[in-house]
C-alpha cells in the first residue's frame, strides 16, 4: 500500500475524552476498530503492531471488565503490557497522584491506560507525562472508549448512527457512560433521550441536544436503541430513589416497557448488569434483541483501535500498514 493510499493518522496525542474529537475522528477510530474485529476472529490473533512498545494499566478503580479488555487489546497487539496494582503500590502509602505520575514517565511507557475515581485527574496526568494517555474512566466525567465500543455496536448492527433514535435509561446524573454517548451520538447525527427520574438527571442537559423524560413508556417511544445504565450507589451521597423495587417498576426494562420502542430496538448495557434493578434477566438475555455481550466483544476491538491509533508502528516510523493482514 502507497502512503498516498494509507488510512489517516489519529490527529490527537492523546484519548481523554469524546467531547475533544470531531466526526472525522471518531469515523478513524470506529474504522479501526472494525479491522481489528477481524483480527479478533482469526484463530491467529496476534499482529506486530506495537512489537517494542509498553502499555501500563494504572487502575485507581476496581474494573475487571475495562482493564482486561485493554490488557488483551495490547497483547493482541504485541506490546509488552504491565497492570499496576493501585490497592499494593506506594499509592495506598500516601504518593500523589503527580508522584505516580513522574514515576512512570521515568519508566517511558509509551501509553499509559487510566482509571480514576475523579473527574479531572486523567487530564492532569496526562500533562505531567511524556507518553500518549487513555482515559478509561474518570469520575463522572467520560469514559470515551465505552462510547466508542457502543457505537460501533450500533453500527456494525444498523450500519449507521446518523438518523437513529437512542433512549440512555438510568442514572445519567453519575454516569459518566453516558456523557461520553450523549457527546459521541450528537456528534453523529443520531437523536439522544434521556429518561430518568429527576433526582439522577443532570441539571441543564437539554443544553446538549438531549430530549428529557421522567417516563419510561413515553421516553421508549419509537426508539431505535435502549442502553440501560446501572444504579451507581458508590458515587451516590444520600438518597437518590425510595427503593429498588420502586426503582424497577417505574425505570427497570421489561419487556411490557419494552414493548413502547420499535419492535427491532437493540437492547444495550455497559456492564455490569444488576439484573432485577435496572434491567430484567428475560430482556437482557433476549437472543434477539441484546447485543450486550457483542458489546464486550467490540470493546477488545475498539481498544485495539486506540491504542493502534496513538502509539502504532506507522505513526513511529510512517510506514507500515494498519493491522497488517487483518483480512487473512
């Protein structure tokens, strides 16, 4: 392949959030990562991509879905990836956050993949470190990969975003899941609901282009996708709802509320489900209608993308392919 033929390069030094990137970019990535499902699927899975490079998981946050989903994303890659254990480092002996930081950067990683349970304290690390920076969850802030591996969901099963109607169902006040959608489907054209009840809605989100609802029947209708949020107690100071039980009959998704979207809506989660709280066990494992477990599949492919995108052997050295024999 001539240079001339290459795909773009990721035009960011680093992943910090969907709000930073343009249509274009998000397009990059989603294509990416489409080659990298392929991959996935090969019984040889392992490319060259990142032979020479390191990725250390500096997790703050307990998330084994998130981090062994960028772990196996490196491996497949070919880097030399390291999972720091927060809860047995010096962190837990008092070392900041910028002492961690410097650290690491003594170590020259060449990404460094970040989970912490502050808004804000991804982006100010990554300003301390040489090394590109992915952000894989801060706070309530954004968890941009999350919305990435969501999206190409969508669209490898509609083949398109633009024009669709997606209901983001739960507690949106701290979810930072959803920011990231609400960001990355305005972006591309698709239509954003919100339904919750008003003691987890943020306040002033119609200024992102989101329709607003307290109810779910109303909130369902016509919609071409449902993602379910989970009840984020751990960020939750005092009380948020009067009860689970309350909680389910009016926001869980069955299948009667179910019933008000369109009769092919997909059925998303983020994971992990709490099952009888925000979603019922028949609608989530609905053989159907679920892409709940194709979202844990994109997710590997999606991390692969990222972390292709920012520290690849073609953006190193400006040659090479992306994926080398992802078609095989």
């Amino acid at each position: 392949m001539t240079e001339a033929a290459l795909p773009p390069l990721y035009p960011h030094r680093h992943l910090l959030g969907i709000r930073d990137l343009s249509r274009p970019d998000i397009e990059l990535l989603l294509d990416r990562a489409d080659a990298a499902v392929a991959i996935s699927r090969r019984p040889d899975k392992k490319t060259s991509s990142l032979r020479g490079r390191t990725q250390i998981n500096l997790f703050y946050e307990a998330s084994t879905r998130t981090q062994s989903s960028f772990e196996l994303a490196g491996k497949r890659l070919g880097a030399d990836v390291m999972n720091m254990s927060v809860a047995s480092s010096s962190v837990k002996k008092g070392e900041t956050l910028i002492d961690t930081a410097m650290t690491l950067n003594a170590m020259h990683p060449d990404v460094l993949v970040v989970r912490h349970p502050e808004s804000g304290a991804v982006n100010l690390l990554s300003q301390k470190v040489d090394c590109a920076v992915i952000n894989a969850g801060d706070g309530s802030h954004e968890h941009p990969t999350q919305a990435l591996l969501d999206a190409l969901t969508i669209r490898r099963r509609r083949g398109r975003l633009e024009g669709l109607l997606v209901a983001i169902c739960g507690d949106i006040l701290h979810s930072r899941v959803a920011r990231s959608n609400i960001h990355l489907l305005g972006i591309m054209g698709a239509r954003v609901r919100a339904i919750a009840p008003p003691t987890l809605l943020p306040a002033a989100l119609e200024r992102l282009g989101v329709e607003v609802f307290t109810d779910m029947r109303r909130g369902l209708e016509g919609c071409d996708i449902v993602m379910m949020l989970r009840l984020q107690t751990e960020r939750m100071q005092g009380s948020f709802v009067p009860s689970i039980s309350e909680y389910f009959h009016f926001f869980g998704l069955d299948h009667a509320k179910l019933a008000y979207a369109k009769p092919d809506a997909l059925i998303m989660h983020p994971g992990p489900m709490n099952r009888g709280v925000e979603i019922d066990s028949e609608v989530a494992d609905d053989l159907d209608r679920s892409v709940i477990h194709e979202q844990v599949e994109m997710g590997v492919a999606v991390r692969m993308a990222c972390l292709d995108a920012l520290i690849g052997g073609r953006r190193n050295s400006g040659t090479g392919d992306l994926f080398p024999g992802a078609g095989a």
